[in-house]
C-alpha cells in the first residue's frame, strides 16, 4: 500500500492485490475462464496458546471450540481431510462433541479453574483439488423453490446478517435477474454487480447485507451476505462457507505464455458462499473473486445461514466472578506441502464484469422458446442525400507545459484505509452475569516481503496533472539496521519502462514500527520537479541497500491501479 503526495499535492496510496501479474498492458478482458486441474496435498498444524490468570478472581470456565474440517466435493471443487487429531497441555477436564443444526462437527474442550498456559494444537491432512471441466446445466430460473430438497430450501429463508426480506434489497435483486432464462444467468448477475460495486476493506462499520450495501464496502464476510441476500431474495439457495485461506500463490497461464496472472489470499479466516443449482447440486464462489470453484489454498471448516450462525472454530467462553480474561499468547497455522499443480491456463476471456474475475465454464442451456414466425418488414423509404459543403476545422492550440510553479494545490488519493495494527480477535463480549465470549475476525495480514530477491513494482494512474512531492507506503520493519531505502518512479513501457526520478533515501533503523503494527513511511521527491500527467500509467519501485527486513502492506482491490499493475 502506498500513498503518494503531490503538489495539487498528492498523496497516493499503492495498493498491491490479490491479483498480481508480470508486466504487461491492460487488457479488456473482465473473467477468465479456466482451464486444467489444479491439486494440492499439503498437511496442517493449528496453535492456540492461551494464558488464563489466577488474579482478578481467575477462571472458574473456560471452553475452547474446535471444528474438524469435513471432506466436502462440488462439480468442480474438491477437498478430502484425514488423519485429523488434536492435543492439548494440560489435558482439558471434559471433551464434548455434538453436530449442530448445520450438520458442522464440533469439538468442545472445557477447563475447570484453569491457571497459566493452555496449549491447543489441531493437525489433519489435505488433498485439494479443482478440475475445470465445463459443468452443463440446465437449471432454468426462476428456480422451482417447492420441488427442492429440505437442506436446500432452508437457506432461501432471511437470517440475521442475511436480510433477503428487506425491499431495498428485493428490488435490487429483481432488477439484476430481470428477464435472466437460467440459475447460471442470475446468478451471474447478481455476481458480477458485487464485485463491481463493492471495494475492500479491512474494518467495515458492521457485517450484514444492509450495512454493506449501504456503505458500498466490506471485507469477505459482507461481500458473501450481501450475494445471499440477492439471490436469496431472487429464489436461489446460497449459504455461508466459513473457512481459511493459506497464503501460497497460484498461476494463470493466458496467451500461451504472453501473460501470467499470481493469484494469493492472505493468510487466516475467511467467508465465501456455496450456491445451490437443482440438478448440479452445490456450487462454490468467493464474490471477491472466483465463480463456481474456490483454489486450493481454501479450506472449508463450516456451513450455515451466516456468520453468526456458525463462527464456532476457535470460539473461547470462559466464566469468572472478577475481571479475569484470557490473554491470547500465540495463534497461528503451519502447513508443508508435499505436492503442489498450481498453473493452470486461461481458455478464454469474458469482456464482463469491470473487474477481474476468474470462473469455472459452466454450460448453462435455457428451456427451448416457442418459435415466432417472423412477419417481413416493408421496403424502407430511402431519401436521397443534399450534398453540403465540408465545415473546415480550426487546428488545435499547442499544449502549454506544465511548469512547477503552477502546481498550489494540495491533493491526497489512493487507499487511505488500512489498519495500524493487525487484531485477529474481534471484541471480548458479554452473554450474562460473569459469562464471556471472545471469537477470531477475519482480519488477515495481507503484506509481503519486499527486501528479497524479488523487486515489487505498482503501477498507478490519475485523472489530473500533479507535481510530485511525496510518496508514502505501508511498512513494518521487522529487523535489519543497515542500509537504506528509496522508491524510483519510471514511465510505463507495458511494464517499468524509462526511469524519471528517485525520492530521497530512507535510513533502514528510522524505520520503527510496534509490533503488529503497519506505519506510513514517507520517501520525498521535493525538489525533484517531477510533474506526473493525467491518463498515464507510471510504476513505482521500492529499492534497498544493506540488510533491512520490510514488509509492504496492502489490501484486496485496485484503487488506483488496474488490475495487472502490480
């Protein structure tokens, strides 16, 4: 993430994605359909280590909720678990398990009086796979709701952060599926206008449909409610996938080579939505990004009508008669992958939605239309043309240069919101008297490393002339206290192309940042006269010297770039 400070004065935040690509010129293509396999085998090992106090009245409580990931298969996506296990230190004074109401195991690990540090590791193997084979169907719409099976037809009905009974949002969803022949059609509509209409961000104002239809942005859980309340509202079953996403990258082979689109969530919770077609059974989809299918790098833990339904993986409740709370020590995930098909090739490209998506084919074929015979037309009436003189066309003016002197006002853009500190754990809330309950968010640490091997350009564009005086980005240092560091601005040539100027260097040990914490680092280009103009693309380059370990921060989206520049 970066921000950038002109004068008409700019600052520019430079937000790197989820989507990245090598170097390349924009294209017009909005989906790409897929095509290939990909398969992943890869093992998985859960820590939680808890510190439970024996001041401030202690713990009388404490359970810790654990939910196996099941194996699960759609037409296009699939995933096998075995070999699950869990250990604790100390050992829990009573384990529990029951199924709930959405058919999700649960596993809950109880504590009587507990005092110092409880360990909780869970580990369980995977095998992934995605094959994109083109799925038919032909499942008309509207879809006949009185004919589907029980587990199908419950998730039509509005749930408490899925509000498909709202009017506002009944309209909407007529309006996107007006005059759609099959399921496929409507639900693709309903698909594309989320990612076209909402942005990403970290820290939303709330979680539900009508929050984030009214605020226009979200992270992945009001992107998927927002989805189940359209089709919802639209007669289409849709639910809740509460799951994880691993943090290693997958590629998309387009134009034989020409292009090659690195695909990578960040690591930790995540939302997505299965949708369910009469004669395909259920499909999955991420709003965010991907249509029919979910990559390898997903793993589905729990189903049901939304969040609050099923956000049991990693649930603490503890009781107390003081103020004692629980103190989160460590929470992370390990994986090793021990086999890993992660290219796989465009076959083609859609010019919809605006922003890009990838898709699994599906051949949707709509009932046969009754056949209208067609009655001709009449001859047209063609009148003959008056001749006129050609109007000459005065030349343009030449274009005046921009001088810095004229550049006085200040302006700020790019993606101002990121947070200042990574919390994985969402508020401690209140259910009663001495009753406390604390869960995970949805917050990832979406930053990667940049003072590698590996050189990170974004590319960005503006709609006005500016003069260049200052860019600021997103770090955290981690170690490193020699060195350097500076960013290098360079005209595009489908990609970094001519160099124009460097900011003044940065030293490496004035960087401090708090742990888990993400700071603006400003690079100065003041003096340098640099005038950026309107409806260019120009890259930015971090470069370093010395030892510094950095990461750069950004969250899921374009903001001021298009979609391959990263």
């Amino acid at each position: 993430m970066a921000m950038l400070q002109a004068r008409r004065m700019r600052r520019i935040l430079f937000v790197a994605t989820w989507l990245a690509c090598s170097a390349h010129s924009s294209s017009q293509a909005r989906t790409l359909v897929l095509d290939g396999t990909l398969s992943s085998s890869f093992h998985v090992k859960d820590t939680a280590v808890i510190a439970a106090p024996s001041d401030q009245g202690g713990i009388e409580d404490f359970t810790y909720h654990l939910v196996p990931p099941p194996s699960a298969t759609s037409k296009t996506s699939r995933q096998t678990i075995s070999n699950y296990r869990h250990a604790t230190m100390p050992p829990p004074t009573s384990t529990q398990e029951r199924t709930d109401a959405y058919g999700n195991r649960i596993l809950e690990l109880k504590w009587k009086a507990p005092s110092g540090e409880i360990k909780i590791v869970s580990e369980y193997d995977v095998k992934a796979s995605v094959n994109f084979v083109p799925v038919p169907s032909t499942a008309p719409y509207p879809v006949q709701t009185g004919v589907l099976p029980a587990d199908a037809a419950r998730y039509l009905k509005p749930s408490e952060q899925v509000q498909s009974e709202d009017q506002s949002i009944k309209d909407l969803s007529a309006d996107l599926v007006k005059g759609a022949k099959t399921e496929d059609e409507a639900v693709t509509r309903v698909m594309h206008w989320i990612v076209d209409h909402l942005h990403y961000t970290l820290e939303p104002a709330g979680y539900d449909a009508l929050t984030t239809k009214r605020e226009g942005k979200g992270n992945c859980q009001n992107y998927s409610h927002l989805t189940m309340a359209l089709l919802r509202a639209a007669g289409i079953p849709a639910r809740l996938v509460r799951g994880r996403t691993l943090g290693k990258s997958w590629e998309v082979d387009e134009d034989n080579g020409k292009r090659r689109w690195t695909a990578k969530w960040g690591e930790g919770r995540h939302a997505w939505l299965e949708v369910y077609y009469p004669d395909q059974g259920w499909l999955m989809y991420d709003s965010q990004a991907y249509h029919r299918f979910v990559s390898t790098r997903f793993i589905r833990i729990e189903v049901g009508p939304d969040n609050k339904a099923v956000h049991t993986d990693g649930l603490i409740l503890w009781a107390t008669r003081g103020s004692a709370r629980p103190k989160i020590l460590d929470v992370h995930v390990e994986t090793d992958f021990t086999q890993d098909k992660d290219v796989v090739k465009a076959q083609k490209s859609e010019n919809t939605p605006k922003n890009l998506i990838y898709a699994a084919a599906l051949v949707a074929v709509p009932a046969a239309a009754p056949t209208v015979v067609p009655v001709p037309a009449p001859p047209p009436v063609i009148a003959k043309p008056t001749p006129s003189l050609p109007i000459p066309i005065p030349p343009a003016p030449p274009a005046q240069p921009f001088k810095p002197e004229t550049f006085t006002f200040p302006v700020a853009f790019g993606n101002l919101e990121f947070p200042r500190e990574i919390r994985l754990f969402e508020p401690v809330k209140t259910s009663g008297k001495g009753q406390y309950s604390l869960e995970q968010n949805y917050m990832v640490e979406t930053a990667e490393y940049v003072t590698g091997d590996t050189l990170y350009a974004q590319a960005f564009e503006i709609d006005q002339p500016m003069l260049l005086t200052d860019l600021s980005l997103a770090l955290h240092r981690f170690g490193g206290e020699s060195g350097q560091l500076w960013i290098e601005l360079y005209e595009d040539n489908d990609g970094p192309g001519k160099l124009l100027t460097k900011s003044r260097p940065v030293l490496s040990a004035a960087i401090r940042t708090p742990a888990n914490r993400y700071e603006w680092v400003p690079f100065s280009f003041e003096g340098s006269k640099t005038i950026v103009k309107e409806n260019r693309r120009y890259w930015i380059i971090l470069k370093f010297t010395g030892d510094p370990i950095i990461n750069w921060f950004y969250t899921y989206g374009k903001v001021v770039s298009p979609e391959d520049g990263t």
